[in-house]
C-alpha cells in the first residue's frame, strides 16, 4: 500500500487507530500486530484477522512512532495492544526534541 499523509489507518485485530504524519513515496506495509492495517473510508475494515503474540508491545495514545531512516511518522489516535510496525519492523516510539537552555 502507498499510504499518504492525513490518512487514517485502523487495525484489523484491536482497537489501534493511526493517522499518517509521513510517508515515503514508495509502497510500504503498515502493520499492528503482525496484520496490515486498513483504511476505513476504502471499505469495512476485515475484522477477522489473528495478531501475532509476538508482537503485542502496544501503542499509545497521543504518541508519534517514528522511523527516519524508511521516512514515516504515524501519530496514535486509538490505543491498542498490537505493535506498530513498518515493513515487518517494529516502529520506536518518537522522542520529544530537547528545548534549549535558557540562561
């Protein structure tokens, strides 16, 4: 799937919702648990996949997940208990940018 940014991607086997903050230009699989994610305005979303207990770190709310290297950013809407990941790679969770010292 080539996701673009502003769209809402939702998982297929809990409760996680994503919106898309940045994307590469090229195809790239977005995945919660182990099942590639859907877009819920393309159709109903299949609800009828299996996570894979490997991977069920979570996601949390609010928080951005970020891979620099492949260029993607998704920001949680809906928390759930699948791991975000991208082409089979778990995404780590964004660190906030240290504000400078004041003097």
């Amino acid at each position: 799937m080539k996701p673009r940014a502003g769209q809402t991607l939702t998982s297929t086997v809990d409760a996680t919702a994503v919106v898309v903050v940045r994307c590469p230009d090229s195809d790239v699989e977005i995945t919660c648990g182990g099942v590639a994610m859907v877009d819920p305005k393309a159709g109903t979303p299949d609800a009828s996949g299996t996570a894979d207990p490997a991977q069920q770190a979570g996601s949390q709310l609010g928080k951005r997940y970020a891979d620099d290297g492949l260029g993607v950013e998704l920001l949680c809407t809906k928390a759930g208990q699948g791991t975000l990941a991208v082409n089979g790679t778990p995404l780590p969770l964004k660190t906030a940018k240290p504000l400078p010292a004041s003097d």
